[in-house]
C-alpha cells in the first residue's frame, strides 16, 4: 500500500501524465522503471531523473511506468521469475520502492542483481544506516522529525533528546499534538519511539518473528502508560489529529508550536508554503524517530540490465542525492558526507545519527488496539 500522498500540484498531475509513453516494453535502449511509490516520487523522476539521466547517456530512454502498489510490482517480479525460466523478455528492468524478499525463491535463482558485486562507482557512498541485503540499493530515505515554530520555540532551546521532549511537551500544554497511529506514520512513528524508549531505546529488540501475545503486553504497556500520562499536555486536552497532513494544517495555522513530522512532507510543505519559512525541523539526537529508506533492485535479466545499472549508478551521484533533499524532500540515500558542505549545513539539525525500524505484522496491530485501549479508549478507531 502507498505510504502517502501529499499536495500534488495541476502541474505535477500533469507531469505525471506523461510518465506512459507509447513505447514497447523491452525495447533496446529502453529502461523500463516500475513504481510502487507515490505520484510525488514518480513527479520527481519524471521532472529531475529522467532528463539529467537521459542528457547524460545518449541513446537511453527511461519508461517510467506506476506499478499502483507493493502487490502489482510484485507481480511483475513473478512474471519475470517465471522469464527467468523460460529464457523469455521480462519486459521490465528495474523496480522503485521495492523488496526483492517478497517473490518467493527469486533471490535464489538470480532473479535480481547483487549489486555489492555489480561494479558500481558509486556504491560505497551508501550511508551504512540504509545496509540490507545486497540485492536492494537505497537511494533515498525519509524519517519522521520535529517539525516546530521557530517565532515561539528558539532553536537553542528545542528539545534533542526523548526525555527533554517530555519535559517540554508537559511545560508547554496545549502545544503539541501527534496523529492516531493508525492514520498516518508521524504519529504512529511517534509512538513507536515511545515503545523504543522503554525497551532500552534499543530496536532490535522486535522483529516480525519475535511476536507474542505475553511479549507485547510486557514491551507495549510502559509505553502506553507514558503516552497516557502526556495526554492531558496535548492540544486541546488530549487531542489527536486524523493524520500526517491535519498535523502540518495546524502547525501551519499556529495553533500548536511542535509536530511530529515525515521529513519528506515537511521539506515540501516549507519549500510549496504549506508551512511558513520559520518553520524549524529537528531530530532527536539520543535515538532519532523511527524511518526508513527506499530501495530499487534491477532484474538480471532485463533486456537493458546494463542500461539499469547505468540508471542505478546515476542515483547515487552528487547531482541527483542532492536534488533528493531540494526537489523531493527526503533524505539521501548517500552517506551524508557525500552531499555539499552547503546541504549538510542547512540540514545540519536534521542529519540522523540513528534511523531506527519497527516491524509491522502482528506487532503493528498489537501497537494500535492497543493505543486506543490504553491511550484513546473514548476514540472509535474507524473515526
């Protein structure tokens, strides 16, 4: 399922249009892209990768294709499993925002290439953070921040630490506010730091494997307990927003000073004036909020598998994990000394030291009913 979607300009949909070109599948010279990420990604590659890409290596043309989510790439990746076995044309040759875990038996069988032995100039740029397994190449990253109100908050005073954030949230009643952890990831990311900050801020403890009934109710019910003595603190007493996007609304309105905030959305939403320019971002420094990166793979045997890898070296240039900051919002997926000195300065307060993971399956399940039994009881959830 898309993460989400946030203010796509008539101009973007219209970019957007343009991202299915009339051009066969597999043709030579051809790299046909698929997406599982979202219209403002697609915006991005259509608008800043494509042209740069394409005026630097003559003769390549990239067919970027919205695969509409997880489960339709993942058919494509069966499709080209069972090419693979054949010896057929998989007309596809690389796959955005994609884990190449998900077609059973594919890793296996070569279906992707391992790009730690692909040859890349640019691979080990990689920020260390984003390691997985090698057949996976991050590009960009996105991370849930502070986002705050620089005219009411001095950045010398915010807070960079779980603890100091605490303190501050219950000194400034009525200031802060996160969404339900069910309507969107701010929030939910928010209260996973919780989880994390009463397990020993360590997120190795929880894997999707690791799941029990007797476990979450030892790992979650601390963290509730917190939530639940920071609710009365909240915006309006205890309040919660619908989602990522009414969180920015109010924060833009000043209605509250202090967010939790996908970096992605609030660079956009600062750079578009969804949010004014005193709008400050932070990270907290003794274990950032919780985040990921984006990954693509490329199919072994793509037609223009040498033509993808071109594609992927590309990603990893200066040139375009710079534009992931100004253009898309994210982060890079580059280690952070491989942006300019005058990125890395302007970001400075929102360079992670840390990116912790928390797995979903039956722990994102346990985390929310059990939010709404601890924390909310008096919400419907379906609100």
């Amino acid at each position: 399922m898309k993460r989400r979607h946030f203010l796509i300009s008539a101009a973007a949909i219209s970019a957007g249009v343009t991202i299915m070109p009339r051009m066969a599948f597999g043709a030579e010279g051809v790299v046909d892209v698929y997406f599982t990420s979202d219209q403002n990604v697609i915006d991005f590659w259509t608008n800043v990768v494509k042209p740069k890409f394409e005026a630097a290596h003559a003769g390549i043309t990239l067919n970027l294709v919205d695969g509409g989510d997880g489960p339709g790439v993942a058919a494509i990746g069966d499709r080209a499993l069972a090419a693979l076995a054949s010896g057929a044309d998989p007309q596809a040759d690389l796959f955005e925002g994609y884990d190449t875990r998900v077609n059973a038996g594919a890793i296996d069988q070569g279906l992707f290439v391992d790009f730690a032995a692909a040859g890349l100039a640019n691979y080990s740029k990689i920020n260390p953070l984003a390691n997985d397994i090698p057949t996976r190449l991050a590009y960009r990253g996105s991370q849930v921040l502070l986002a705050y109100d620089t005219t009411k908050l001095d950045p010398a005073n915010v807070p960079k630490t779980w603890a100091d954030l605490v303190t501050w949230i219950k000194a400034n009643p009525g200031q802060f506010i996160y969404n339900r952890p069910n309507k969107g990831g701010s929030g939910g990311n928010f209260v996973r730091r919780a989880i994390l900050e009463v397990n020993g801020k360590d997120p190795k403890k929880f894997t999707v494997d690791n799941f029990t009934p007797e476990f979450a109710e030892e790992a979650l019910t601390p963290a509730f307990a917190m939530l639940n003595e920071l609710a009365p603190s909240l915006f309006e007493g205890g309040a919660y927003t619908s989602g990522n996007t009414q969180s920015l609304q109010l924060l833009g309105q000043s209605a509250v000073t202090m967010i939790p905030a996908w970096s992605d959305q609030a660079l956009s939403a600062i750079q578009q004036g969804v949010l004014p320019e005193t709008t400050g971002l932070v990270q907290l420094q003794d274990l950032g909020l919780p985040g990921g990166f984006t990954y693509i793979a490329v199919l072994s045997n793509g037609a223009n598998k040498e033509s993808a890898l071109l594609l992927a070296d590309f990603l990893l240039t200066e040139e375009i994990q710079s534009a992931v900051l100004t253009e898309l919002g994210g982060f890079p997926g580059v280690s952070w000394e491989n942006v300019s000195a005058d990125l890395r300065e302007k970001f400075a307060d929102i360079i992670p030291a840390s990116i912790p993971t928390f797995p979903g399956g039956k722990w994102e399940t346990a985390l929310n009913d059990g939010w709404y039994r601890a924390v909310a009881p008096n919400v419907d959830p379906a609100s």
